[in-house]
C-alpha cells in the first residue's frame, strides 16, 4: 500500500507508541491533541500501510537465564533462491533477522539456555548449510540499551527513555499462565487484558496482576512498535567503534555523547565485538558521514576506527523465545 507523508500528528502517535505500546487511545489522543476516535482511525491507518507492522513486549532475556547470541554470516555459492531458503530457515530460530548491506549479508540473534544449546543449533545449521557460509561471526550479547526513536519527532525527544537489557541478570522460573501471557504479547502487545483473558481462559483481574507482576521483577521492560522506517524514508545503519584508549570513563563519555543524538536508537556491548557498537537511522549516508567526522572530531584521541553496514529489510523482532522458556 502507497504510503503518504506522516504529518505531525502521525509522528506524534508513533513518538508515544515507541517507549508505551500498550498506553489506550484516549492517553495518546491527549498528547496528539485529536479525538479518541480520530486517534484510533490514524492508528489503524499506520498498520494498514505497513508503516506499523506489529507490537512486541521489551523482555530482558537475562532475568529468564537466557543468553542472546549474534550471528553475523557472509554467503559464497547461494543463488536468491538459496538465500531465501536461508533466510526462511534462520527466521525460525532467530529473535531478530536483517538482510545487510555491507561486509556481511544476513546478521541475526537467537536465544540459548546455554553455549552447549547454541552449539547444537549452529551444528544444525551449518551441517545444512554450511557449503554456502563464506565466513561467520559470533558474539554474545552482554548487553543492550533500546532509546526512544526520538527521530521520528525530535522536538519532542526524550533521551533519557531507555530500556537496558542485561543490567541485573537473575533467573526468575516463568509458570505456564505468566508463559502464555509473554507469549501472546508478543504477537501483539496491544492487546487487552480483556482480551488476554479470553485467550488464556483466566479472568481479566489474574491478568492484570500477572501483567503488572511482570512490569515490577523487569522482566517486562516495555512495550513498543516493529516500526518500517523504511516507509518513513530512513536506513538503517550499525556501526562498529574501535577505541585507542578504553579506559571506562571515556567509554561512558563517548557512549553519551552519541546517545544524546536523536538518531541513535540503539547501543550494545558483546562479548567477541567491538568496543562500541550502535545504531542509528539517517535519512541518507551522507547525514551518516556528518555523524560518523563529528564522533571522530569530537573525541580524536580515543576513537581508532569507525566502520558500518547498511541494514536492507527486518523480517524479524522478537523478545521472548518460547522454545526456550
């Protein structure tokens, strides 16, 4: 479907969406300044044309004893078809899947109990496909902090909005009610507990005390928006710092530094990757050179290399592996 231009108002929806999917029509109306009624029409008009494609929970694999591995692989040998089949394969097993442009071609994550239950699926995948895998990277996550898209709208930006993954790592043992819950949110986190209720045949006062239970152990950090910033006329870009000097102070200046920017949407620390890594979105690459000489100019002591890949398509996001709890 053919996308008109966002207004104000569009992007004013999204902004309030993006860190509180959850939050009712009548709460977004009243920052947007429209009607219940016309702020649920816009709503509905965003998924219509793919600019919302779903809604998912922000849930910190860490507080279930999950470990979230990176796979960043290089293809030799697979025709489009072969990639497709790859592809397909992968989206089954992966949290989070993208099609790169740059050193890599597919760059994705996947929970694991464990590095032997990751051995296990990587056995799988490469003995199935290994003949067209060129080169692979793996690194785990320790890790990972989600701002606000403050780019959508940035007069209204707020970069103090973050979810962090991976800050107090604990195990929390999920029974089968609070399972199903995670579970249908993440097939669509807007969803009423009245809703839910139906679903999961529980009433609806179990469900908001499940819910909010969820909200209060940060297993549940939020709720959010699988966003097509494609459709609003943005890429998508990663980038991979190399520090000279790593002192932590510094590293917690430079970190700041970028994340003040309203492009920034995410910062991850992995085991077996770069010092920095972070994403962004710009509306063309050469807003993403502007950014890349001011990190460089602003800190030229600390900052050794600085490279990138072009995120293409997100075919996947997700937060909660369900095979796995």
């Amino acid at each position: 479907m053919e996308v008109n231009p966002l207004d104000v108002k569009d992007r004013k929806i999204l902004l309030a969406l993006d860190m509180d999917a959850r939050k009712p029509d009548s709460a977004i109306a009243k920052i947007v300044g429209l009607s219940k009624q016309l702020t649920n029409y816009r709503i509905k008009r965003l998924e219509k044309q793919g600019v919302i494609q779903s809604y998912y929970p922000v849930i910190d694999h860490t507080k279930l004893g999950l470990q979230l591995y990176r796979i960043a692989l290089k293809l030799e040998n697979a025709t489009k078809e072969k990639e497709h089949e790859i592809l397909n394969y992968l989206k089954n097993h992966a949290s989070w899947i993208v099609s790169v442009l740059g050193p890599w071609d597919i760059w994705m994550a996947t929970y694991a109990k464990d590095e032997y239950q990751f051995m296990n699926f990587w056995g799988q995948f490469y003995e199935k496909y290994g003949y067209y895998i060129e080169d692979r990277w793996i690194s785990l996550m320790t890790e990972f902090l989600n701002f606000e898209r403050s780019f959508i709208y940035p007069k209204n930006k707020n970069r103090t909005k973050k979810y962090i993954l991976g800050e107090k790592p604990s195990k929390i043992i999920l029974d089968k009610i609070d399972t199903k819950i995670l579970g249908e949110l993440t097939i669509n986190a807007r969803q009423t507990s009245l809703e839910l209720s139906k679903k999961i045949n529980k009433t609806e006062r179990i469900i908001r005390y499940r819910i909010k239970k969820l909200e209060t152990e940060n297993i549940i950090l939020g709720y959010r928006p699988f966003i097509n910033t494609t459709l609003l006329g943005l890429k998508y870009y990663k980038l991979f710092i190399q520090l000279k000097d790593t002192k932590s102070q510094d590293i917690k200046k430079i970190r700041f530094y970028m994340t003040m920017n309203p492009n920034v949407a995410y910062t991850t620390i992995a085991l077996g990757g770069f010092d920095l890594e972070i994403e962004v979105h710009f509306y063309n690459s050469g807003e993403l050179m502007e950014f890349i000489t001011n990190v460089k100019e602003t800190f030229p002591t600390n900052i050794r290399n600085i490279t990138h890949m072009e995120y293409i398509k997100e075919y996947k996001v997700t937060y909660f592996p369900t095979s796995n709890v």
